[in-house]
C-alpha cells in the first residue's frame, strides 16, 4: 500500500490502520480516538494448532523463547541467594491454543495468561523438567543464532545447580 501511495488517501489510511488495529498491541488511545468506528481486519482462524516439527519448535523459541536464568535473595540458602532456571515462550492469547499443546509435547509446563489478557506464556520451571525435558530437546534440536548462547548459559547454570555447585560459591561482587 505504501508502495502504490495508497497510505496518502483515506480510505486507504483507514485500511492500514485496520490492519494495525488486528497486530498484537492494537491500537493506541490516541488511534482510538481518531478512528472510533474502525473496525480490525478479520485474521483467519487457524484451527490445526498442532506441533508437527521439533525444528519448528527450536526456530519458534529462538524468535518467542527465553532460557532465563533467576536469582532472589534469600534468609536460608548460604549464599543468601536462590537460583533458578525459567524457560518460557510467549505469544498473543489468540495463540493460547497452541501454547497449551507446548505441555502436551514436552509432557511438562504451565500456561500463564497474563491480568490484561493480551499474551499468554508457557513456562517450564520444574528442575527436573528442564534437566530431563528441556534441556535434551534443545541438544538435540539447536536453536540457529544468538539466542543458542542464552541456551549455553542456561545449560551450564543447570549443571552447577544440578552439582549444587552454586551453594558454595560466593562471588565477591555479591558481598556488600
């Protein structure tokens, strides 16, 4: 549209900013206001929600994913630090469906829908699933780009939690 310049009319303005009103954040108040009675583009249903591929899921969490890697004071841990590992895809909850199969295939994890109700999450933070689950997959089916390296870290922090080696080391940047 853009290219034709059939942004510069209004009905084609209004079009683009139908199609913006049907992206994951809608439109903002101040588009709202301006264009009360626009209506968003229907997207089509997508009805078969369904993993076929474990590559598709790799290259999904590399553009959806996080490997995160958490820390929280703590009174009871020597350290005075508690460690844990989050692995997590997000996505509109438009895709819920499909968020809700990620449990299915892993056999592990939780969906979180968030209090606007706009995205949805699929989290796995069981140590023993992402040890046992996670972990192996993505040995197995590699993430292709930087987000590998997140994967890296987060593998590694595993083995030291796994080796309880994180209880006993102190880092000097920690102290205060």
């Amino acid at each position: 549209m853009l290219k034709n310049k059939e942004h510069l009319t209004q009905e084609g303005l209004k079009q683009i900013i139908s199609i913006r009103a049907s992206s994951n954040k809608g439109l903002s108040n101040n588009l709202k206001i301006a264009f009360p009675d626009l209506l968003p583009v229907q997207r089509p249903l997508i009805v078969d929600q369904e993993i076929k591929n474990p590559d598709w899921i790799a290259g999904f969490s590399s553009g959806d994913g996080g490997f995160m890697i958490q820390t929280q004071k703590s009174l009871t841990n020597k350290v005075g630090e508690r460690v844990w590992l989050r692995f997590k895809i997000t996505q509109h909850s438009r895709d819920l469906i499909l968020l809700k199969s990620f449990i299915n295939y892993f056999g592990c994890g939780n969906i979180y829908i968030s209090k606007n109700g706009n995205h949805v999450d699929y989290t796995v933070v069981k140590f023993s699933d992402i040890i046992k689950k996670i972990i192996p997959f993505f040995d197995k089916y590699p993430i292709l780009g930087t987000k590998q390296k997140d994967f890296e870290d987060f593998k590694l922090t595993a083995d030291i939690i796994k080796n309880k080696e994180h209880q006993h080391r102190v880092n000097p940047m920690l102290k205060k």
